[in-house]
C-alpha cells in the first residue's frame, strides 16, 4: 500500500512505530466520516472509540463488521441499548446503577460485555469518574460480583487538561497504584483483570511511563475534528 505523507495511514504508521507491542492503540474516530474511518480501517487499524451512542450504532452499520468499537464517553443509562449490539469495550462505567444498566442490556443479548471502571483523578470537576472512596466502596460492596453479563476487565482514567508533565505523572501513577490495589484485593489471580486506559494524542508517552496499556488517541491520527459529521 501507498503511504500518502502525513495521511492517515502515514499518521497511523507513526504512532504504532512508538507503542510497545502490548499497547491497544483506541483510534478515537468522533465526530470523523467514515470515509476517513475507512482509510484507517485499510491501513490495519481495528480499535475506534466514540463518544455518542446514536454515532457509533450509525458507524457500526456502515463498516466493516469485524471493527471492535470501544464506548469512551460518558455514557447515560437509556443509551445503553443503542451500542450493545455493537460495542467491544465500555471505557467509562462511573457508577453502580450504570453496571447494572450495561448488565441488564447485555443479559437482554445473551451477551457478556467488558468494562472499565472510570476513575476521577484530574484536577477539572467537570470530569466524570468514580472518585477512589466510591470506586473502592463499588468494589467493596461485592454486588457487582453476580451480574453475569458484565465483565469489569480494568481502570479508564483522564489526567488534568495542563502543560505540567510532573502532575499529569502523578496523576496516572496514581491510577496505576489503585490499579495495583485493587487487582491484589479484588481480583487476586483474575489475569482477565489486566486493561488500563488512559492517555490521549498531548499526554500518551506519559501515559505509557506510568502503566497504561490502551491509549485514545484521535487528532494525532484524524487531524481536528469535523462537527458537521457529529
């Protein structure tokens, strides 16, 4: 295949030459056509995060099937329904009556969907997230341990949106050091308990120092957004 310079797939190429192996690079293709998903679906790329449900059942329909799409925004209950059909990964769980919700859905498929739990550690209120007293108060509670359609396979963390490395550092350690805990008390010799998401296009080399193993990264790979196909 042609790489065009500073195309998509040239853009692509880049990135996976500076990613570990283990590293699931998530293209966050929002609010992108999908013509310009295509182009990175030809260039080998499988994993798209999206932020809307009504966005990504639409572009689930018109590509190709074999897509894993990855659900990275914050999800309402009543949209559930909308991605289930289609979703690989759900990034952003950040409540308890959410899992029940992503639970109830995936039964209604007799399907089993996987999960991460959200946890807030930016700076930014506006974020969404479980803080670390209620995401240990989720896990302690043991409940989530008999919904059967719903598998929470790890952690989905944003890091406070600012030039300062150092506190974008600490931020992520911190959300490997309740990775770490919560894999040692919850879901000792659970391997399956093994995804941490977090990282996008301004801070995923950091990401990668501090633990991460999945990374959404969108206008490194698309360039800006387009609204207009929101």
């Amino acid at each position: 295949m042609t790489v065009k310079q500073n195309s998509i797939a040239d853009r692509l190429q880049t990135l996976r030459s500076a990613l570990p192996e283990s590293t699931t690079l998530v293209a966050v293709s929002k609010y992108h056509s999908i013509e310009e998903i295509q182009e990175a679906y030809d260039a080998g790329q499988r994993h798209f995060g999206e932020n809307h449900a009504q966005e990504l059942a639409r572009k689930a329909q018109a590509l190709p099937a074999d897509i894993k799409w990855h659900f990275i925004g914050h999800l309402q209950t009543n949209k559930v329904k909308l991605i289930m059909p289609y979703v690989h990964l759900i990034h952003a769980v950040d409540s308890w009556h959410l899992l029940q919700e992503v639970n109830k859905q995936a039964a209604r498929l007799d399907r089993t969907v996987d999960v991460l739990l959200q946890l807030h550690v930016a700076e930014e209120e506006t974020k969404f997230g479980l803080s670390p007293t209620a995401f240990t108060e989720l896990l302690t509670n043991e409940a989530w341990r008999e919904l059967t359609s719903v598998h929470i396979r790890g952690v989905m963390a944003m890091a406070t949106h600012t030039d300062n490395e150092t506190q974008i550092a600490r931020e992520f350690d911190e959300v490997r050091r309740i990775f770490d805990e919560t894999h040692a008390t919850f879901f000792k010799g659970n391997d399956t308990f093994c995804l941490r998401s977090y990282g996008m296009s301004d801070d995923y080399s950091i990401a990668l120092q501090h633990g991460s193993n999945i990374v959404r990264i969108g206008t490194a790979i698309f360039g800006p957004r387009d609204y207009k196909n929101k």
